[in-house]
C-alpha cells in the first residue's frame, strides 16, 4: 500500500465509499466525476502504478480485475447494450490516479473512442 495512493486508502477502507463489489483481491466503487451514466472503477487492492506494471507484474491479478470489471458490467445491467472498458496509462493517456484503475463506462451510446 502506498500512504499517499487514494485508491489504496480506498481499498484498505481508510476513506469512505460505497463499494459495489468487492474480492479478495479487487473492489469496485462509482466514479466521483462520472462521464456516463454509469462509471465504475474497478482497482486491485495491491498497488499497481498502471495496467502495463500490473500485466507485467502479475497478470493473474490482470485477470482478476477483467473478470471484476465483467461482473459489475453485468450487475450494472450494461450487459444487453454493451460498455466500454477503459484504461488510462501514463499523463498522455489522462491517467490521473497513479494506482491501475478500469473505468467501466455505459448506460447509453458513446460516441466514438476519440474525438478527431
């Protein structure tokens, strides 16, 4: 755990959230600035800097937020019309929060990826 990490305070229940879901190794809680009408960020509890150290470093722990992020697509009923899984890696990508985070991300239509 990292002393300054929001999301590893988060994670060990330091800092008040509401968890959606929650394993042994994962948990699951609403954005606080959604950009959709459903945002869920999906974190292991061990710190990760981003989704490159965390596949590096142990990609069974990669799976396992995969995994996290797909139950809670279905629990947030984004299952019938799709979602999007996004993950933020380094300052150019817009990654805000040095802790590896999937933002799972539906509820209604998108748009594109990327705006040209």
């Amino acid at each position: 755990m990292s002393d300054n990490c929001v999301f590893c305070r988060i994670a060990a229940g330091e800092l008040p959230t509401t968890l959606l879901h929650t394993s042994p190794n994962t948990v699951a809680f609403r954005d606080l600035n959604p950009q959709a009408p459903t945002h869920v960020l999906v974190i292991p509890k061990r710190h990760h800097t981003d989704v490159a150290a965390l596949a590096t470093a142990d990609p069974a722990l990669a799976g396992e937020v995969l995994a996290t992020a797909a139950t809670v697509a279905q629990a947030e009923g984004l299952g019938a019309n799709g979602f999007r899984l996004i993950f933020n890696t380094g300052r150019y990508a817009g990654q805000e929060v040095f802790h590896v985070h999937a933002h799972v991300v539906g509820g209604a239509p998108l748009g594109p990826m990327l705006v040209r």
